[in-house]
C-alpha cells in the first residue's frame, strides 16, 4: 500500500479505547474493526468471512493455545488482533488490515482512494423505476436490502428520487397506496425480508382492493439459502400472491431491467400492487444493462363506449322525471364532466363514501354522500329516483345504491359492468368520453321535476337538524357535528383530507361539507390506522407534484386508530412534513361498541386507555394543543394549520353524540 496517496481518516480518540479492547468505527463508507493490544492499534475489515459478523463488536480472548484473539462475537471465528491473520482452519486467509497512526491524540486509518463506483443490478433498476416515473420510495433500511438502498441513496443524490425512512413497514404501504389514491402513479415501499416484508401487507391489500397503483421492493435471504429455513427466509412470493399483480423473484441470470419495467407497467396499468423479490446477494452483482422506460411499452388509456351505448342512455334519461347521478371514486378524473351533466339535466348528484367531494356540497346540485356513512339527502334522492346513472361505483353495500330501481351504469372495468346484480344498462367506456357523447343529446323535458329546488329545501331540513344536534352535550366530550360544523367553515378548499376509520369517519360522512377538499380513506379494506400514514403519503404528493403543491394536508382520526401508528409522528417531525391532525379522543373503540350494541352484545374490551396525545406530539417535536370544549376548537385548529410542521390538536369527544 502507497502510504503517499492515502487518505488518512479520523475513527477515535486516543483515550476512547481501552487496553485490551476492539469497537467498530467508520472511515468514509468503509467498516473496520479497531483494536488496542499491547499498547499497539490495529484495524482490520470488520466484517467477518464466516456470514459477516461484526468483529468489532467482539472480544480479545485467550485462546487454547494460550495467544489472544480476536473473537467474532456471532461463531467465534478467531483473528490476530494486530495482523487479522486467523488461527488456522478457516476457510479465509484472514483480515484486510489498514495503515494506522496517532496523531494529537486522535487514532488515523489510512485509506486508498474509493475506486469509481461499479454499476449494480440495482442501481440499473432504480433507474429504471425513475424513467417510469416513480417519485418516492417509504421504506426502511435493513440488512437484507442494502444493495437495493445503496441503489435508492444515489438516485436521491442526483435528485431524482426522494426517500422517507418509516417507523414500521405498514405505514410505508398505507402512504404509499394513499399516494397512489391521490395522484394515480405509483410509490414504492421498501423493505427486509420476513417480518418487513409481511408487515407491508395490509397496506399492500388496502392499495389492491382500492385500485391504487404501489410497488412493493423487498430484501431477501442470500440464494444459497434459499429453502432450509435460513433466519428470516419465508417464501415471499407465496406470501405476495394474493395481493400482488405482478410478484417475481430478481435472480442474478434474471432481465433485471425487464422485471422492474414490468412491476411498474403493472402497477400503472392495472392500478395494482406490483412486487418484486431481491435477494441480498444479488443486489450487488454487476450490470451495464441500460434502464429501461414506458417509451413504446404503454399505449393511450381512453375506451370509447359504443355509438348504440350511448344513444341507448339518452333514450332513457331524456325519459326520466327525476333522474340521479350517482358519483364513485373512479369518476375522480371525470368530475367536471359529470357535473356538467348534472347541470344540463337539473339532477341531483350523490356520491359514494369513496367519491365524497367530488363535487362541493355548495354545489347547487350536490345531495351529499349515500349509505351508512351519508346524508338524509342523498337517501331521500335515492327513493324518489325513476333513473340511476351510476359512473364509477362500484355498487359496494355500504353505499345502498337500489338494484330495484332501472341503472344505467358506466366504468371502463367490464368487469365491474352489473358485477353483484343485473342493470338496466351496462355500458363499457371511459367516462369523460361518456360524458362527452352524452351531453350534446340531452333535451330538456318540460315534465321533468325541479329536483334543484329540492335540493335546496332538503339541505336546509338537514342543517337545521346538525345545529339542533350541535348544541347536544352530557358533559362527556365534543359533539361531532359541533365538530366537523368548525372543520366544514375552516378546512382550506383545496385541502387534501386522509381519514382514518371508526366513528370519526361515519361522523366525517355525515356532518363535514366539503367544498373542494380531496378526501383519501381506505374503502373497502376499511383499515384502521391508515390515517396518519395516509397524510404522510400525501404530503409526499404535495412535494413531488406542481398539482398539489402548497395544499394542506389534514389528517382526521379516532385515539384507536392513531394509536397503531403514533410513532410516525417522529417521521414527520424528521421530514418536516406540514400535517394538521384532528384526533377525536373518545378513549375508546366506540364503532364496535356501537355494533355490539346494536347486535344485542354486551360492550366488551372496547375501551382504551390512552395518554395525552397532545404531550406525545410535543414530546415527538412536533405540536401538540388538547381541546375539551367545542367553542374551543376553532381557535386552536387554526392556530395548528399555521404550524410549518406536523401539529396534533386532540378533542375530547363524547362516544354516543356521533
């Protein structure tokens, strides 16, 4: 070694090590094992030859032979201290050791410059995730992924992808899949093998059965382990299966390239879960493949419905006295041509739990959303209907759209066409292009009701009904409606809302009015918890796209869903994420109270016990401020939607005033 060229590196103080005693330190991105023996230092590769154990996190032991050495502390594999050479038998020759001097009391490793860097398997991929678009990766780093990391840290050096280390694997999938929900592209979400790769799994589902588009990165045990049962070795594509469109294995013979092009056509295509499985030795192994991209590997999306499709639907509306729109989550994209529809015909427009807030509730023909979490209007529009046109709903039996009633209904799924029951008319197409066909053939009918007008009239029966219901109390906490009264009147129009699941999201559905806001929950998983990661998920969005840059991100939860997740608060005070969160704290899980109640079950293990949410936000870094009474709230939610960071303002909520 050329003692000219090296660069000589800082690792410890002179005192910091006692006689007799090694420690792991690091000199730029190298590893050493450092020891003091015989007033002498040593320091050597850290990392065993065996499976890699930590050399210095071990001891200097007597040997049989009566020499002391360096004992690996995961199978005693022995080294000189000073030499790194091994006892004899090992299969490896011994140690790299590297030049050492004291300098004004500090310990100096000499290093040979870092060599250029050698292009992976992995970092061929992460390029390739760039090309496609793939923004933001939430994930943790751990041992059986850190080539695939390494990949990920220099494409987020060179600004072309951001990264947000989590504090459990499942809230990595559910802001993942929340980003997908908002912005319609994908995130990934990374992970170890085993229990890292199993904990993704019910934000994988959420994302799967919501149709929003997540890729799903997992380490895994070397290849030559494969099978016997090696620590943290489970079969991950078996466990993937259900929940993955795509799930394949990333082998060292593989087209890395292709695989990772396929996962995120999958996911983006199929707005599906896409999973690919690397194993820790491959990661690592050479490539000059080129990356690869959506150029020619993806086509237009748009569907055309069928020229008698659409004719067939005008007959048939044309016809109808008090037509009604039914708005799902997957007409997300075609609100405003809906709403256009709407307004040509003078009918009402009712949304899905899903699609709340597609169109304002001061929209003079918004009715509000239908079903168990909805409103008496919707319901009421519901039974007076003569025509249903449902436009991307998936008829799940929450909402209560009537199958008795004639439905025209269109998606671009034709699977989804008639799905749980036959309807008067499936149409297959996009619905922007529905819309477009449609509206020029709409006529007004004189007989036609003035369902606007009645509108009207049945907003006003409901508000007075909410303020008769805001001015209940029992002395046990806030009323929700005096609640989401507050957050109706305060909540930035174009705010992006993520709502977790319980009581606070049936009180959401019924009493909160938006007029813009973007509303992000787990459907038809129904996950609790998904909230907060949710809002991180969604903050993500408001960095990596113009569209939503400079929206507000609030997070609404109940104590028991916050409290599956509450340590991500800490990931957002480390990423500064700006997320104002109203925790309704009832200390208990009063939807399944309620459904005990009304099954004729004794409550039963519903209550919890909690600790100040709001000093658990300031103790994280971030905001904290408790409210106990209603006329209170206001003051203190505005004064959180300042705070340039992760603000917490928990409220005292009474369980049976929902």
């Amino acid at each position: 070694m050329n003692e000219q060229i090296l660069n000589w590196v800082a690792v410890a103080a002179e005192g910091e090590l006692p006689e007799g005693r090694v420690k792991t330190v690091t000199a730029g991105t190298k590893t050493l094992c450092l020891s003091h023996f015989e007033g002498k230092w040593a320091a050597m590769d850290n990392r065993c030859p065996h499976q890699g154990g930590p050399l210095g996190e071990g001891s200097i032991e007597t040997g049989s032979d009566g020499k002391c050495w360096i004992r690996c502390p995961w199978h005693g594999w022995d080294f000189d201290p000073l030499t790194g050479a091994p006892p004899g038998g090992h299969e490896d020759s011994g140690q790299e050791v590297f030049p050492v001097k004291v300098e004004d009391g500090r310990i100096l490793v000499g290093l040979e410059p870092e060599p250029d860097h050698v292009r992976t398997v992995t970092d061929a991929m992460a390029e390739t995730m760039v090309n496609w678009g793939v923004k933001r990766v939430f994930g943790m780093v751990g041992h059986s992924n850190l080539g695939l990391s390494e990949a990920i840290r220099r494409r987020t050096v060179a600004g072309e992808m951001s990264y947000v280390g989590i504090r459990h694997e499942g809230a990595a999938a559910f802001a993942a899949s929340a980003y997908g929900k908002l912005t319609g592209r994908p995130a990934a979400c990374l992970a170890i093998a085993g229990p890292g790769a199993t904990n993704l799994l019910t934000g994988l589902w959420d994302a799967k059965v919501d149709r929003s588009p997540v890729l799903a990165l997992t380490g895994q045990v070397q290849t030559q382990v494969f099978g016997p049962g090696a620590f943290q070795d489970i079969d991950l594509k078996s466990a993937f299966q259900g929940v993955a469109r795509f799930s394949q294995p990333v082998l060292a013979g593989s087209r890395h390239v292709e695989l990772m092009t396929l996962a995120c056509k999958t996911a983006i295509v199929e707005r599906d879960v896409a999973h690919l499985i690397l194993p820790d030795d491959v990661q690592t192994v050479s490539s000059d493949a080129p990356a690869g991209g959506p150029n020619g590997r993806i086509g237009g999306a748009a569907v055309i419905p069928a020229e008698e499709d659409v004719a067939a639907a005008a007959e048939m509306i044309n016809a109808a006295k008090r037509p009604i729109f039914v708005m799902g989550h997957g007409a997300v994209e075609a609100r405003g041509a809906v709403i256009d529809l709407a307004e040509r015909l003078g009918a009402p427009v009712l949304t899905t739990f899903k699609g709340k807030g597609l169109i304002p509730d001061t929209h003079p023909n918004a009715a509000g959303v239908l079903g168990r979490s909805g409103t008496p209007i919707a319901s009421w529009f519901m039974n007076e209907a003569d025509l249903i046109i449902a436009l991307g709903s998936s008829f799940a039996n929450h909402t209560g759209i009537e199958p008795t009633k004639p439905i025209i209904q269109v998606d671009f799924e034709r699977m989804q066409l008639g799905k749980f029951h036959p309807v008067a008319l499936p149409i297959w197409g996009e619905l922007s292009a529905f819309c477009t066909a449609l509206l020029p053939r709409l006529v007004a009918a004189a007989d036609r009701a003035d369902q606007v007008s009645e509108l009207v009239d049945r907003w006003r029966i409901w508000r007075a009904e909410k303020e008769t219901r805001r001015s209940e109390t029992r002395g046990r906490g806030v009323h929700s409606a005096a609640l989401f009264q507050t957050l109706s009147e305060l909540c930035p129009e174009d705010a992006i809302i993520a709502v977790d699941v319980g009581n606070n999201t049936y009180s959401f559905g019924r009493y909160f009015e938006p007029r813009g806001q973007r509303v992000l929950m787990s459907g038809y998983l129904g996950s609790i918890g998904f909230g907060f990661p949710a809002a991180m998920g969604a903050w993500a969005a408001t960095q990596d796209f113009v569209e939503y840059a400079g929206r507000k991100v609030i997070c609404i939860s109940g104590d028991g869903g916050f409290g599956q997740y509450a340590m991500e608060v800490t990931t957002a005070v480390k990423y500064g994420m700006d997320i104002t969160h109203v925790l309704l704290n009832n200390a208990e899980l009063g939807k399944i109270s309620k459904e005990q109640r009304a099954g004729d079950w004794p409550v039963w293990e519903t209550s919890l016990v909690n600790p100040s949410f709001s000093a658990f936000a300031r103790l994280c870094g971030g905001k904290g401020v408790k409210v106990t009474d209603a006329n209170a709230f206001a003051a203190a939610f505005t004064d959180a939607l300042r705070y340039p960071g992760p603000a917490l303002v928990e409220v005292e909520t009474d369980v049976e005033l929902i």
